[in-house]
C-alpha cells in the first residue's frame, strides 16, 4: 500500500530524515518508534504532503508518487494525518470540526454514513455534538481529533502520538479505540512514545533513530529484542 525508499526532509539546513525506508502493507497496523527528535512527526508530515521531501525521495502510496501531490490531494487519495497536540478548532462545535475532516468528499449519503460509524464509535462526542470543540476534556479533543481523520473515510490513517498528555485511563482507552478502528478494516501508521503499548496491538514496528531506521521487524520480535527493550520499552 505505502513503499517508502530513502526518504530525506530538511528543515532549511537541519537534515531531518537521512534515507528513511519502510512500508506498510494494506490492512497492517505498524508502529514508528524512538526517542523524542528521531524523526517520527516528521516522516508522517512528509508522508502527508506537509513537509516536502528532498529530491530523490520515493514515497509510494497505490501506485501513486506522492511526492509530486498536494497535502489536499494527497488526503482525497485517502490517506489522512491525525496530528500531535490534536489540533481542533476550539470554536467551532464537535459536529462542525468533523464536518470539516470530509471537506474532499461529495456523496452526502456517505458522508452521513461516516457520522455514524464516528459516532457509533465515540458516543460521547453524541452527547457533545453542538458543544465547542475548546471545551472538551484532553481525552475527548483526542476522539474528535481522530474522529475528525475518520470523516476522510481513509485508506491510510496515520496518528501522531494520540495518547500524549492523557491520564493512564484515557490512554488505555484510546489504545483500544485505535485497535478496534484497525480491526475493522483501517491501516494505519501509528507514531507513539508509548512504545509498550504501541507494540501491544500493533503487526510490525520500525525504531527511528536520529532520522534513520535503526531496527525494524514483527512487533513481538521487538518487544523480545534486548537492544529495543533496554533502549526505548525501560526494561532491563
Ligand atoms: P518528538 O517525539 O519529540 O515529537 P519526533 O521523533 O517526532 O520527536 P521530529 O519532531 O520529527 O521528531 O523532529 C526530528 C528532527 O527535526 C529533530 O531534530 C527536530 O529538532 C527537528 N525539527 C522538527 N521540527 C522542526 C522545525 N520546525 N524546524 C527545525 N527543526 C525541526
């Protein structure tokens, strides 16, 4: 589904990513871990279209160069970004901030159906439907900001530290959530400093490191590698 080959981004003369390569095959939940700086936020703003990738970067999504897209088109190819710090608009209602999260989309029917499966998974934004998005608790502004990813219908979802900033209960929560929208049919990259729990539920992990790929393989392998486990799981 997504063929990443050495991949660079720079911001100005910082050389963020040095050559990133992975991929993540359709239907697969797969994690990117490491420490704070390797480069997580900045592979899926570069994936996303936000960030632009220096030449000679291949990002394959499809059969599709995203490199040559738009952030707009790369997100009506379905492939959609649920960024760090969430980034709701506090003004606007729960209802209208995932209206928004459709902008690409025509089919009012299907539009409608999306409501329902944001909704059926996240009841209490139903209850919050016409409050402002600002005065949602740290938990809630997380379901709508995924939320508000799902309203794109994507094929790719990608998230950015969703369980940043959240009691150990919410977390658990939205770990769950996360797992649930994946067993019904979502791929999706997940970014986490988490990493226990992100390896928990997901099928394969790559560890970055200074904006390269230091290990890489099935989830289980890594939670039993003493290397990963010592440097980024805090267990001995
Ligand atoms: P964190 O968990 O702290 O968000 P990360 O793995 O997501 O870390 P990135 O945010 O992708 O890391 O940052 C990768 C590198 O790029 C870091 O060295 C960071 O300082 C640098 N960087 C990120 N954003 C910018 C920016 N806007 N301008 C300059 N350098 C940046």
């Amino acid at each position: 589904m997504l063929t990443i080959d050495s991949m660079n981004t720079y911001y100005g003369n910082i050389h963020a990513l040095k050559g990133i390569d992975f991929d993540v095959n359709d239907g697969e939940l797969v994690t990117l871990i490491g420490s704070n700086g390797a480069g997580k936020s900045t592979t899926l703003l570069t994936i996303a279209g936000v960030l632009k990738a220096a030449s000679g970067s291949k990002i394959v999504f499809d059969g599709h160069d995203l490199t040559r897209m738009s952030a707009p088109q790369i997100v009506k190819m379905g492939v959609t970004l649920c960024p760090e710090g969430r980034e709701v608009f506090p003004e606007l209602s729960v209802e209208d901030n995932l209206r928004l999260g459709a902008y690409c989309r025509k089919d009012k029917k299907e539009i409608a159906d999306s409501f329902d499966y944001v909704y059926d998974l996240f009841p209490r934004l139903v209850e919050r439907k016409k409050q402002q998005a600002g005065t949602l608790s740290g938990g809630e502004q997380q379901m709508l900001a995924i939320g508000r990813a799902l309203m794109n219908k994507p094929k790719l979802l990608m998230l950015d530290e969703p369980s940043m900033g959240l009691a150990p209960n919410l977390v658990l929560e939205i770990f769950s959530l996360i797992k649930e929208i994946h067993k019904q049919g979502t791929t999706i990259l997940l970014v986490e400093q988490n990493a226990n729990m992100a390896l928990k539920i997901a099928d394969r992990c790559y560890v970055l490191e200074v904006g390269t790929v230091k290990f890489h393989g099935d989830a289980k392998e890594m939670q039993n590698n003493d290397e990963v486990r010592k440097a980024y799981l805090g267990s001995k």
